[in-house]
C-alpha cells in the first residue's frame, strides 16, 4: 500500500511539473509574438506567477523584466508585489543591503500606490533585511507598521506574521511587554484565521518567554495551550514545544 501511494504521489508530481513547464513555455511564447506592452505585462504577471510556484531557474529574470515594465507603465502596485520576491532571493542571500536599496528606490514612488498594501508588502520585508543586519529598532519598527498597514487592507494572515516576526525582535531587543503583546496579537490573527500550526509557534514563544523572565505558571498555561492545539492538529504532532522553524 505505501508502494503504491509512493508511485501514486510520484506520477502527480512528474505531471504537475510537465504541466508548468507546458503552460510556462507557452507563455514564453506569447511573450515572444505579443508587441503591446499592456499584453506582455499581463503575461509577465502570469508567467512569474507559473515559475515562482514551480521554483523555475528563471525566474528572477522576468521578475526583473515585469518589475521594470510595470514601472515604465506605471503600475506601482504590480511592481510593489513583484518586488517583495526578488527582496526576499537577496535576504536568503545574505544580501540584506541589497534588499533594502530596492525596497527604497520603489518607496519613492509610493504616492502612486492605490493601496497601502503595497506598502506594507515592501516595508515587510525592508523589516527582514534590518532584522539580517541586527538593525533591531529599525526592524521592529517595520514590522509594526506593516502590521497596521496589512490590517488596514485586511490581509490578516500578512499582520499576524508581522506581528509575529516584531515578537522575536522585540524578544531580542529584551523588551518583554513589547514581544508579549506582539505574539498575543499574533496568536489571536492566527487563531481566527483558523491557522493552527503558525497560533502554535505564537503560543510557543509566548510559553518560552514568560519561562525566561520567571513567570513560570504563564509558562505552564501556554505550554499546555501548545499541547492542547497539537492533540487537534495532526500538522502540529511533529512540532516541540519551544522550537520555532519560521524565518525572517
């Protein structure tokens, strides 16, 4: 039986990944017959879209070319969207300067926004890069207004990561109503959203913090919490209390 759930998973994987390359090598060629830059820039948008979900080598090169297209068009906000990529490549690169001169060259053209998501997609990750650079004041600061920014357009989901990624950074900063508010309230978005796993890292860091700065019964309850979502949620089984694999 798990022989053939093995093939079975096999045989999906090999046809999802022929598929994209199907659909994306099909884009490729309308990109290639298509003069008018409106069409291309909507099919740069698809295109990254197809290779970022299947992680193609090229993708960073038409992220380049739609980023720059849609900004000669001036579509800020589809550059805004595109940009948190190629931020986040240069952060996984150790190039946090990088990322921070890029987010910066589009933040002056911010005004031409139609909606403070975009800019709360880019100070997200502008957070990431000073966190790298252990830039912590500047970091926290980031995050919390990209937190307000994303709750202002309701995108929770993107809050409560801001949330909690301010939590670590107000922790490090030894600042502990700070981080205890931020993982609360990163802890109550997962939870609405239904998010057990990610409410589980929230609750984690909450148990772990209140245990460092000896409030020992606070830790106990919250370590519980974790045990008691982990029981509901088969994704949470694997996950040890106190160990925290989300990354900036």
């Amino acid at each position: 039986m798990k022989k053939y759930t093995f093939l079975v998973f096999l045989f999906l994987g090999i046809c999802t990944t022929g598929f994209s390359q199907t659909r994306i090598d099909t884009l490729l060629q309308k990109l290639k017959n298509t003069s008018s830059q409106k069409i291309q820039l909507r099919i740069l948008d698809t295109l990254t879209k197809a290779m970022i979900r299947s992680k193609h080598p090229d993708q960073f090169l038409y992220l380049d070319q739609v980023i720059a297209l849609a900004k000669q068009l001036e579509d800020y906000d589809l550059a805004a969207s595109k940009t948190r990529f190629i931020t986040q490549n240069y952060i996984n690169n150790r190039q946090p300067d990088s990322a921070i001169y890029i987010v910066e060259a589009l933040l002056k053209h911010k005004s031409k926004f139609t909606t403070q998501k975009s800019v709360a997609h880019l100070l997200l990750k502008r957070a990431a890069a000073y966190f790298n650079l252990e830039q912590l004041e500047e970091a926290v600061k980031d995050y919390d207004t990209s937190a307000e920014f994303f709750m202002k357009s309701g995108d929770s989901i993107f809050a409560a990561d801001a949330r909690y990624f301010a939590g670590q950074v107000y922790t490090n900063l030894r600042n502990f109503v700070g981080a205890v508010n931020r993982f609360e309230e990163a802890y109550r978005l997962y939870d609405i959203l239904n998010d057990a796993l990610y409410a589980n890292y929230a609750l984690s860091e909450l148990a772990g913090l209140y245990a460092r700065n000896g409030f020992r019964d606070k830790s106990i309850f919250e370590r519980k919490k974790v045990l008691k979502h982990a029981k509901n949620d088969k994704r949470a089984l694997w996950y040890r209390i106190c160990s925290c694999p989300i990354s900036h």
